[in-house]
C-alpha cells in the first residue's frame, strides 16, 4: 500500500492495471508475489477512498488515485 501511495503521490494522474501496478510501480525483492497481493492492497486503499477502479470500455479495469469533482 505504501508503494502505491508513493508513486500516486509523485505521479497523481497515474492510473494502470493490477498486473501493471504490481510490476511498475512497486519495486519487489525476488521473487515477487503474487499480483494477488497488489490487488488485495488496491481494494483497501479503495476502501480508505484513495483510490478507484475505473473500467474502461474494452472491460479492462484501471486503477487511479480517487478524485473529487472538483480535481477533475
């Protein structure tokens, strides 16, 4: 959670899927995790209301940092 904080708060329009933010934006000790584990923690900084899932029309999911209607 903390990674994705950091790179949300270097990069606040970023926004990727769960198998890109599990091998981009987190910087992992061999061997990595499974993408399980990202996923898990995008669920409870959704939960917190930092980020959202957005799905795109092809059915892809996208997750980005949580934005208020006046950031937009």
């Amino acid at each position: 959670m903390q990674a994705i904080r950091a790179h949300l708060a270097r990069s606040p329009r970023a926004g990727d899927t769960v198998k890109g933010i599990h091998m981009w934006w987190i910087s992992w000790a061999e061997p990595a995790p499974p993408a399980a584990v990202t996923e898990q923690a995008l669920q409870r900084l959704a939960a917190q209301g930092l980020v959202a899932q957005c799905v795109m029309e092809d059915g892809t999911s996208v997750w980005r940092r949580h934005q208020v209607a006046d950031e937009v």
